[in-house]
C-alpha cells in the first residue's frame, strides 16, 4: 500500500475539504479539529466534488446538493443501506499529511 504526502496539516482549515492528489487518485481531505479524514472525493448523489465541501458534526457534506458522509467510515447519513465512499488512512508525519491507498484502489 502506497504512502503519499498530500498537504501541510498547518495549511489546513479546520472544517473545510480540500481536494489533492494521492498518485493518481483524487481524494477529499477534511480537517475536523487535530484529525484528518480522506474520502473518497465523488459523491454518490450526482457526483458533487466533496472536497469542495465541508464538516458538520464529523460528516463531510457536499457542496452540491448537502449529502453527508460520516469522516470515519464513508457510510452515508443518515444511514440508506451499506452506502458510502472509500475512505483511506491518514497520518500526520513532521506536519506533512500522508494518505495510505490500498493497491486494489490505485487506478480507480
């Protein structure tokens, strides 16, 4: 499982997505407080750019129609059948924020 760093924890702004790069997969980055979530960055709605969006109680929400996903499992709010998007993890090394994608994921 490849590691990439993906932004500054510092840059960040607490409460809002931001989208970046993980090799090729484009992946929503959310700060909520001192932790940081990555999603998926497609939403199932109508395919809104979640990253473009932002946290309310610990729930990405897209900016395009108000979808929301829970940060930690990528399960839909409220909860519709197993839906939700990929969630990958995320560590914060010496202010950097890495993002760990599973193999199966890369290309996707």
């Amino acid at each position: 499982m490849p590691d990439f760093p993906v932004a500054r924890f510092h840059a960040l702004k607490d409460g809002e997505g931001r989208i970046v790069h993980a090799g090729d997969l484009e992946v929503a980055l959310f700060r909520d407080g001192d932790r940081v979530y990555a999603l998926g960055n497609t939403c199932l709605h109508t395919g809104g750019a979640l990253g473009e969006g932002f946290v309310i109680d610990g729930c990405a929400v897209c900016p395009w129609h108000g979808w929301q996903y829970d940060l930690a499992s990528g399960r839909r709010r409220p909860g519709i059948g197993d839906l939700g998007v990929p969630t990958y993890a995320t560590r914060v090394e010496a202010d950097e924020v890495v993002v760990t994608v599973p193999d199966d994921a890369m290309g996707s």
